[in-house]
C-alpha cells in the first residue's frame, strides 16, 4: 500500500519547536495529528481506503479518542457502516461510565468511555501513535470491561513505538534535524 498522498502530506509539513519541563523537542503539524492546515478530501479518502485494508472492520464499534482520532473514525464509520463511540475527554456521570488516566509524552489527563458493553468487538483507530500512552491505557480499559479488542490501527506512527499491544499504522514518521523523515 503506497499511502503517497499521505506519505507526501508528512514530508511537507510545517515543524515547530515546542517545550515541555524545559525541554524544547520538534514536532510536525499535519492535518490528520492537528487539523492544521486543513484536510483536503482527497487525504482523507486515501486514508480511510488505507485503514479499512489494513484494518479489521467486522466489528461491532469503532472506538476513537478525542479529538484527533475522531474524523478519520467518522469517516472509516461512513465507509463500512460500523458505528463509532468516542472516548471523551470529559465525564458524563453515567453508571457504566470508565475512567482512564493516559499519560503520553505531552500530558496526562482522564479519558471516559461510554456506550460499550462486555462482548462487544471493537477496532480502536486513533490519528497517531507517539508514546502510546493514550492506546495503552485504552486498550487496557477496554479488555477490563470486556469488551474484545479486535484490532488497533493508527494512522501515522510516529518514530519507534515500544507497546505492549498490537497495532497497525499507514505510515511511520518521525522528526530529524528540522525535518520530517519516513521510516517504513
């Protein structure tokens, strides 16, 4: 699968400095990661024919992340027909809610999930996999509640992932010297 539309997309975009406790990192803006500059239609139809090859889609929901994960899950949903549940980031109060605390390289924060139930089949699809903090901490919560966790696809990896789950990403970038790289 080429993805070059995508693979193209990463290579010219933008990369900023950006800070955390001191330390100054690089960091490419891209419209799938930060809906900057906009999504061209053209990318997210490349995108969505990507993940449904890659993915599997006979499940029951499509789980997505807030926020960035949710548009390409709308569109994968639209394409195959399975409904998505987002994982909010704030709470709802509801009896079946489940709190997750992700911690990835940038935050740590609460996540809540609703609307799944013991048995159901899922695919989590998120924009990017960095630290894997967020898909780690869901994955685990999802199997807690038992629910079954078919598949986990991103759409950009981002450098060299060391999970303790398995996913699929279209492509894996990283930042190098001021400038975006491919490594697959």
């Amino acid at each position: 699968m080429s993805m070059e539309g995508l693979r193209q997309s990463l290579l010219d975009a933008p990369v900023v400095e950006k800070e955390k406790d001191g330390e100054v990192y690089e960091y490419f803006v891209h419209p799938i990661t930060d809906g900057v500059p906009p999504l061209e239609p053209e990318l997210l139809r490349e995108i969505v024919v990507g993940v449904v090859r890659v993915a599997d889609v006979d499940v029951d929901v499509i789980v997505a992340p807030e926020a960035m994960g949710i548009h390409v899950s709308t569109a994968v949903s639209l394409a195959t027909d399975v409904p998505v549940s987002v994982v909010r980031k704030r709470s709802y109060g509801f009896d079946t809610e489940v709190s997750v605390t992700q911690v990835t390289g940038y935050s740590e924060s609460e996540m809540y999930v609703n609307s799944l139930e013991p048995g159901d089949e899922v695919l989590v699809l998120d924009d990017v996999l960095s630290t894997g903090g967020t898909l780690s901490a869901l994955t685990k919560a999802l199997e807690g509640m038992g629910v079954e966790v078919v598949d986990v696809v991103t759409v950009i990896e981002k450098g060299d992932s060391d999970v303790d789950f398995e996913f699929e990403s279209l492509v894996k970038a990283d930042v190098r010297d001021g400038e975006v790289v491919l490594l697959d």
